[in-house]
C-alpha cells in the first residue's frame, strides 16, 4: 500500500526537530491533542500521532511503524493470592509490525525544498485495552537505505486487571461499501474495523495488508470485521466469511482467516452486566441461537448481546459482546462492551 497525502508547511507545530541536517529527518507534530512523548493513557484510548519525515539527501521510500507490548497484549489469569504471582511467567513481549509502506513524498519544485520530498503522516490507534506499556516506534528510510527513527512509550493501567475475565469497551467505524470515493477509499484503509476479541486489539487495514505481503502474521489476530454496505446496517464478519468478504488468497490466505463462532442471545443488559465466570459464558454460548451464517451476525440493533467462541492454538475462549450503540449514516460507528474469559 503506498500512501500520497496532502503536506502542509509546518515549522510552528513540529517539536523537536533536529537542527543538524541529517539524510533523513523523522518528527513528531506537538500539539495537546496529538500524542508524541511518553505519556500514561487509558485502556483503548483513542491516541493520534503525526509524523513528519524529510529526505535531504535521497527520495524517501518506506515508513514502518512498530509497536511491542510488554507484557504481551493478552490478558493475565492471576493465581489467588495475587501475592503468589511471579511477573517472569507473564505473557512474553510482543511486537506487533502496524505499518510497513512505500511512500510516495511530496518534492517540492524549488531550491529550498528537500531534495528527496517531505512526508505526512497521520496514525490514530487504540491504546492496549490490558495493564501494561507499549513502545511505539517510528523509521523513515530513503532510497539509499539511511534511516531516522523516533519513539515514544504509553502506559496503560487497568483497575480490574485481577478480574477473572477481560472486559473493555471500544468504538468501530466501518466506512460503507458503497462510497467508492478517492476520500472514502483513503478512510476506509485507516479505520479500525478489525478486532481481537481476546485482546482488545483494534487493527486498521494497513495494519494487515500491503504490497509486499510482509503484514501476513498480523492476519490471524482478527476474530472479527466490523461492515456497512450502504451506511444503513452494521455487522459484524468472521474473516472466514466467504459470502460478505472477498478476500484476496495471495494476499491473506485462507490459512489466515479465523471461523469465529457467533451466537445470537436473549441476555438483557442486566444479565450481561451480572456474567462474570467462564460458566456463565460458556452457558450463553451454548444456549445461543446460531445465526442463518454462522460467520456472521447479520445486521446489529442497540442492545444486542451476541456470544462467541474463539480458538487459540489448542484453547478456546468464550465471551459476550455488547452492542452499546449504533449509529448510521454516512459515517457509521459501532459501540460496544466486551467480556471474555482469560
């Protein structure tokens, strides 16, 4: 996926620049609403960064962006006593590749622009929904292989983390299906519409998907894909729906999709507020009505409780999912709660 995006001058907002002329620059945008520093957040914080890069010397090629949790991203089953929990038997670190693109730079036409073009680029993610730190890191590269990098760690503390189960909330924007626009097109690769359930982990497009293919082992991450064909539905997909996604099978295998099970309840809101144990997930399951596509959950109503079965290597995890909210239109966003078992 390359990316092409509109620069503006910004000599006032960049922080930090460097004054040495190096053969690539690498900056983050400062200003109180963009994230550029070390900072404690929220579980599933909705967090921005804008980084501005500069070839001085050769075209800019590629941007890559990485993000390692520590601990992993899942979620910890303490002993009890909590005492008795040794931090060396944690979930070990995980880097997660978020971006690795081509660019293509914005040269400017006179002799005070840099040789090798300027670069904008504007991330919005979700902080980790589990206790623990991520470090984000930034690498422009040129076409002679000379790279800048800059980084930044968020914290993340949850008050519940020794909870028997998960629980977090977190907000989806499917871009519809039918704005096939240049702008919609742009909006859609940016919009975090693809969940992990157990985690919490919300992935834009480009986060899984690239020229190269080298996004692959992002792919079986996802449990679910939020949609909107014409603005006035919403579901949810498994990546193994075969009828609502067309898949590409070089691009993400089919060895990559996962089958996440998919189960309407009658649960109300107070029942799903009181399902706390893996039996009571387990129970919703099991007692669910499975959908006409068991793939998918067909269109979602505020409200609606659905429960789900995921497997993980040989483990499989049960748990309900919410629906806060919809709102439809143009711009279609999807609210919700979640609770799975650790």
């Amino acid at each position: 996926m390359r990316f092409r995006l509109l620069l503006l001058f910004l000599p006032v907002l960049l922080g930090a620049c460097s004054k040495t002329a190096t053969p690539v620059q690498l900056d983050f945008i400062g200003n109180t609403t963009l994230t550029s520093g070390n900072k404690v957040v929220n579980p599933t914080d909705t967090l921005t960064t804008r980084a501005y890069a500069v070839g001085n010397d050769n075209r800019l090629k590629r941007l890559r962006i990485t993000v390692t949790y520590k601990p992993g991203p899942e979620p910890i089953l303490y002993p009890v006593p909590i005492s008795g929990y040794d931090p060396k038997t944690g979930p070990p670190e995980k880097e997660i590749v978020y971006l690795d693109s081509l660019l293509n730079p914005i040269v400017g036409s006179n002799n005070d622009s840099p040789k090798g073009g300027e670069f904008l680029f504007e991330n919005r993610f979700s902080a980790r929904s589990t206790s623990g730190t991520e470090l984000w890191q930034y690498t422009a590269t040129d076409a002679a292989g000379e790279t800048a990098s800059r980084a930044y760690r968020l914290t993340v503390r949850k008050a519940d983390s020794a909870a028997v189960y998960h629980s977090y909330t977190t907000v989806l924007r499917p871009v519809p299906r039918t704005d096939t626009t240049r702008a919609a097109r742009s909006t859609r690769a940016r919009a975090r519409v693809f969940l992990n359930l157990r985690f919490g982990l919300l992935l834009p497009k480009y986060a899984l998907l690239n020229q190269e293919n080298s996004l692959q082992s992002n792919q079986p991450l996802v449990d679910l894909i939020a949609l909107s064909s014409d603005g006035t539905t919403v579901s949810f997909s498994a990546p193994a729906d075969t009828r609502a996604l067309v898949l590409n099978a070089a691009r993400w295998p089919v060895a990559n999709r996962r089958a996440t099970e998919l189960r309407a309840t009658r649960l109300t809101l107070a029942e799903f507020s009181t399902a706390t144990t893996a039996a009571a997930f387990n129970a919703a399951f099991t007692n669910g009505t499975a959908f006409p596509d068991p793939l998918t959950t067909g269109t979602l109503t505020k409200n609606q409780v659905i429960a789900f079965r995921i497997a993980e290597g040989t483990a499989t995890h049960t748990g309900l999912l919410l629906v806060s909210d919809v709102v439809l239109g143009t711009a279609p966003a999807l609210s919700c709660s979640v609770r799975v078992r650790k």
